[in-house]
C-alpha cells in the first residue's frame, strides 16, 4: 500500500483534481493531473478511483490494488 503521505484522501484533495479538469483518456484509463505544490518536497500524490462499469465492488478493489502497486 502507498504511505498516506502519497495518497489523496479528503474529498477536498480529489476535488482540487477534479476541479482543475487536465486530463489524459485512453480506452481503459482517464488520469486527471494537478501541478505539485512548489513547496520544495516534490511528493507526488495519488488518488484512485473505479467506476461501477468495471463490475461488482471486489473487481473495482482489484483494479485499485493493481493500480496502487504499478506506481508503487
């Protein structure tokens, strides 16, 4: 699992990225991006979130399992 200092994890993070609307899509994956602060500690942050259209909830925390360690 990511440290909690490398996850988003208050509604207030996911919608700062939200809210910024940079993102990337492909067929699988869209991936919102939001500038790190410039306050030196160059910690990247990540916040995972599946739609209901991967399938029932035990297949959505796979595919956030698998995500989370690919950038691990």
């Amino acid at each position: 699992m990511l440290p909690r200092s490398q996850r988003l994890t208050t509604r207030r993070d996911f919608a700062a990225v939200y809210g910024r609307r940079r993102s990337v899509s492909g067929a699988l994956l869209t991936l919102h991006t939001l500038p790190h602060a410039e306050d030196g500690t160059g910690t990247r942050r990540f916040g995972f979130v599946v739609s209901k259209k991967v399938g029932k909830a035990h297949d959505r925390n796979r595919a956030k399992r698998l995500l989370r360690e690919s950038f691990r």
